[in-house]
C-alpha cells in the first residue's frame, strides 16, 4: 500500500491542476465532505458535482499546501487555496480506507 502521506500529496495536486477525473479517483463511493458551505455532503458523485461547479465558478484556482501531516489512515493538509480574489488559508482533516478518502473536514479563513 502507498504511503497516505504520497497519497495525499498528489490528491493536492489533482485539485490544484482542476484535474476533476483524477479528484475523483481519491473518493469512496460514500465520500463525505464537510465545509464551511456544506454539511455531510454525500455520496461522491454529489461531492464531485459540488466540486465541478466551484472549479467552473472559478478561472483563478490555487490549491498549496504548506504541510502535509499522515499516519496510517488520516492525514491534515494545511493549505493556501485562491478562488478568483478571495484567498483562503485553512486545514482539511481526511480519513482514508486504504487509498480512499472516507471523509474530509475543511476548515476555512479568509486571508485579511
């Protein structure tokens, strides 16, 4: 089995690169996600819609992480994500079933 942390690692750099397919790859088929715009929002492919419409929404999207931390089956990004002019600094808590996200818990701050 691949290291969660490796694995993590390229799931940022799917999302950075908007590379919807390959994000969807990283997801369960009951992957939920909670931000601070959804709540339990499940299963996946209501996740990659939810995520389909935020890249479409946005010609200017970043996603960087400044440190991954990971054991066995979790692992925190904590991150800089740009969408359009708003700039956003926060940590994702992910638990993984092997090399599948279960869930993800964002926690999101406008940069001042």
């Amino acid at each position: 089995m691949a290291d969660i942390r490796d694995i993590t690692a390229a799931y940022v750099a799917a999302f950075d690169a908007r590379d919807l397919d390959k994000v969807s790859r990283f997801f369960a088929e009951d992957f939920e996600l909670t931000d601070p715009k959804v709540s339990a929002l499940s299963p996946k492919r209501d996740v990659i819609a939810y995520i389909k419409e935020l890249f479409d929404a946005n010609d200017n999207l970043s996603f960087v992480a400044h440190r991954i931390l990971a054991d066995s089956n979790a692992s925190v990004i904590h991150f800089t994500l740009t969408l359009g002019e708003t700039v956003l600094d926060g940590v994702d808590l992910i638990t993984w079933d092997g090399e599948q996200m279960t869930s993800m818990h964002a926690y999101l701050v406008p940069r001042s």
